[in-house]
C-alpha cells in the first residue's frame, strides 16, 4: 500500500502566505489545506522510522524562510524557532550516528551538535572548514606581527563545539578559552577538549573574565545573528577583555550577503542602514543581521583600529582559501 505524504515544509509557507493574508483575516475563513493544494506534492512509500517524508530543497529553504520574516503574525518568533529546531533535527538524522576522530586526534562532536555550528552534519565540513579559518588566522596575525604561538591567551567567543579552536592545539605557549551561551556545547568541550578552557555564558554581557584578559580574542559568525544593540554591547564588553593593543577578529553579513535581501532591503542596505532578520529569536541561525561597512566602523568608534578588512568580493581567492563568506574584520584596541 502506498501511503500518501506531503511536503511539510511548502504545507507551512502555503499557511502562513494564508493567515498573512489581510482579505482572508478579515473574512474570516479558515481555507482547509490539504494535499491537492501543495504544488508537487507526491505519493511515496513512507519512511522505515515512520516519520512523513520531508523535502528539504533550499528554494523552498529560503521561501518559508522569507515568508516567516514577512510576516506580520505575532506569533512568528515562536514559529521561526520552531521550524529552526525541526530542520536541525532532520539534518541531523540525516547525518548519521557514526563516531569519528580527525587527524589531529580529537574526537568530532555529534551530527546534532554539528548542525547547530555548522549547519551541516557532514563531518567534512566541520574539520575542513574550522582548519582553513584557523589557517587564515594564523597567518593574518602573523603578517601583522602578532604570531599566535607568541600570545599569553586567546578567547574563541561563542565556541561551539571547538570547529576552529581545536586547530590550535598544538600552541604551547597560549591558553585557549572557549565561551557559548549553549551549555551543552560548552560542556562537549569540556569533556572532549582538554587543551581549552571552556565557560557558559549568557546571551547578554558581561563576560565571566577579568580586565585585560586577552591577548586575542575571535568571533566567527556570531555578529551575524545578534541585532544592533546587542552587538554593541558585545564589542564594548570585548574592548573591556581584550588587553590594550590587542587584536579582535570577527565576521559580519557585509556587501557579499545583500543579494539575500529583497529590493526594498537592498535600498536600506545601500543608504547605510542595517537590515535586521527575525531580532524575536536573537542569538539563532535564522536571526540575520546584514551590516554595511559604515555600519561597522560606527560600531567600532575610536575604541578600535581596523588593521585588515577581509571583502570577499574584492578578496575572492584569499576568502575561498580561508572558506569564508563574510565579511571578516581585524580590530586592534586603541
């Protein structure tokens, strides 16, 4: 017998372009969706776990994604988070259970906890990708003088799972610290990571460090996803724990990303303003905060000195090197 499914996630873009709808809020209706209505929809044997089959295609990704932002629903911050946590959860199933070491000979956290990193279970990615920015670090610090073998600590700000500090194992000389407000990231590295000390926080400043803790300190994809005032009270608490002189590396939706936002966005984008997705769930991967170079340098004040603005667009070969896609920022304290 063939058991009729249906594609979740074109059903919930169908309902939310419904109940978004003014004509139909004011009539009242309540429309009944049921398979004849999803275009595409297939009838498929079901899946051995009996979970209903899911068609994760990333055109239909980025349309509920925009349909969620468009919305004017109140109850969209619940909903984005919503689906957010079921699209973890089914790459994660799709990754498989299968324990892994890499050639530095740490093990590789779960397909779970990867995809809460990296968006992506696969485990080539992971290690690929945390190698060639920690790579990129080393050799941009490098050229400005500041070797990280010659540093006393260093701090990976929103850890995660260890993706680019556990490419810097092998320094004898610095203190690696890790902090992430997701406690059982945090804790992974703790049972997993011995060379790093790693530390919960919370979403909000402060940090649990003294003055001047540090001689560096990284941010990879984590002002990507705060909106702007979270992200000034960030950098104003990480000129607070970063040493005089010392270096701040972090990365930004820059002019690279704009071809995501939609015409009227792209306007605002161009005129200097910053574009802010989904600020009810700050701190998640569907909160997208778009910053123009402006932007940034207002953030930065005169507390900081920009040494090296990484564009991706200008800077093509380095950023694929260094498998970037955002805009990449090296401050030093003033």
């Amino acid at each position: 017998m063939v058991i009729p499914t249906f594609n979740a996630r074109e059903l919930m873009l169908r309902c939310l372009q419904r109940l978004d709808d003014p004509a139909i809020a004011r009539r009242g209706r309540r429309g009944r969706l049921n398979q004849r209505h999803v275009a595409g929809a297939r009838s498929v044997a079901p899946r051995p776990c009996g979970i209903p089959q899911l068609y994760f295609g990333a055109t239909l990704d980025r349309r509920l994604k925009r349909a969620i932002i468009r919305s004017r629903l109140p109850f969209k911050g619940p909903l984005a988070r919503g689906y957010l946590r079921t699209v973890e959860r089914y790459k994660s199933i799709s990754g498989g259970h299968k324990r892994l070491y890499d050639a530095n000979g740490l093990p590789v956290p779960s397909p779970r906890l990867r995809v809460l990193i990296a968006g992506t279970a696969d485990p080539e990615h992971f290690l690929t990708s945390g190698r060639a920015h920690a790579d990129y670090l080393r050799e941009l610090l490098a050229g400005v003088g500041c070797p990280l073998d010659q540093m006393d600590a260093i701090l990976d700000f929103g850890c995660g799972c260890g993706r680019i500090a556990r490419w810097f194992s092998d320094l004898p000389r610095p203190q690696i610290n890790g902090c992430d407000y997701n406690s059982e990231l945090v804790e992974w590295c703790d049972t997993n990571l011995g060379f790093m000390q790693a530390r919960k926080t919370e979403l909000r400043p402060p940090l649990p460090y003294q003055n001047d803790s540090f001689d560096f300190l990284y941010a990879c994809s984590v002002f990507t996803h705060l909106p702007v005032e979270l992200a000034g009270r960030w950098m104003a608490e990480f000129r607070r724990v970063i040493k005089p002189g010392g270096l701040i590396w972090f990365t930004v939706h820059g002019e690279i990303k704009k071809v995501q936002l939609d015409p009227e966005e792209q306007l605002r984008f161009d005129s200097g303003e910053i574009v802010v997705w989904l600020p009810e769930i700050e701190g998640t991967n569907f909160c997208s905060t778009f910053w123009p170079n402006a932007a940034v340098e207002s953030m930065l004040g005169s507390d900081f000195e920009v040494l090296v603005h990484l564009d991706p667009k200008a800077q093509s070969a380095t950023a694929q090197k260094a498998q970037l896609d955002h805009d990449a920022y090296l401050v030093r304290r003033v």
